[in-house]
C-alpha cells in the first residue's frame, strides 16, 4: 500500500472485487455493470425456484461485473504485471467453472451444455496463448464469435447471456493485456 491510499475495509473490498489502485470510475463502471446485469438476469429467470434464481444472481454480478473490471487499466496492471504468465491466464480460465454451477442447480440446464460452453471458453484460452502476441487478439475475438455461435443452443433462453458474457469476460476482457 503506497502513501495516501485508502485504508478502510471498503478500499480492501474494492481492490479484491475490482483491483488494488481502481480509480473511482473504474469501480463506479464495474459495479454498475455487475447490478444491471444482475438485475437483468433475475428479470429472465422468473419463475425459476428460487435457488436458481439466487445462483443467477450471483454469477449475473461476477460475469456482468467480471467482463467490465477485466477491460480496466487496473485490472490490466494486476493480472498483466510482472512475472504473469500465460499458465496464469490459463488457470484463471480454467477455475470458471459457473457452468457447471447453472448445471447443478438451474432446471433445464444440462451437464453436456455445461461442459460444452466450459470446453470452448478453455479452448478458445488455450488458442488466444498458444500464439504471438501480435495474434492473440484476433484469435481471442475469432474464438469468442465462434464460442458464442456454437453456445446459443446450449443455455435454456433465460441464461442465453450466459455463455456470451462469460466468453467476453475470460477471452477478451481478461487475455488481452491492452
């Protein structure tokens, strides 16, 4: 912690949900995507028992949220720093494991949808490291576009945000370190 940075619990909250040194725009941005989305995916999912609902919810604010604090300078210094490697991208991808959640807990959402939107974010990880820096951002939008065209089918309507907010958060937010 440097000189004249807050100290409260709130800044330490702040820094582990958005990033240590998010300016107050960044937290204003990343934490109004993550309530809008929320609000938006309890809105899709009425009528569904109310663990679903309440699983929704959450995942709603880690990925809606996720995808904005990812796109942060903040976010960029914390997971883009020295000594980040691309086993460090790989495992972040890896421990997203919230379709399989939506599988356990959410009716209508099957394990095989689970592995398959799981399988492409990894796979499309895999292929935006596996390259050059100079391509690893067209293969992440490449791989992104394709994961979602393949995904569609696999999510009940009322989580067809799902895989392509989790696909932006993990592949274009989170690998691209500009």
């Amino acid at each position: 912690m440097t000189a004249g940075e807050p100290r409260g619990l709130g800044s330490r909250v702040n820094g582990l949900l958005v990033a240590p040194g998010a300016t107050g725009a960044e937290s204003l941005l990343a934490y109004t995507a993550a309530l809008t989305g929320t609000l938006v995916a309890v809105w899709q999912a009425d009528g569904l028992p109310a663990l679903a609902v309440v699983v929704i919810a959450v995942l709603a604010f880690d990925l809606f949220g996720g995808a904005t604090v990812n796109a942060t300078a903040a976010a960029k210094r914390r997971f883009h720093g020295p000594g980040r490697t691309r086993r460090h991208h790989l495992a972040f991808v890896a421990l997203h494991g919230q379709p399989f959640l939506l599988a356990l807990t959410v009716p209508g959402v099957g394990w095989g949808g689970a592995a398959l939107v799981y399988g492409l974010a990894l796979a499309g990880a895999v292929a935006a490291l596996a390259v050059p820096a100079d391509l690893r951002r067209p293969v992440a939008y490449a791989a992104t576009v394709l994961a979602i065209a393949v995904s569609c089918a696999a999510m009940p309507v009322a989580l067809a945000w799902f895989a392509p907010v989790l696909f932006v958060k993990l592949l274009l937010a989170h690998l691209l370190p500009e």
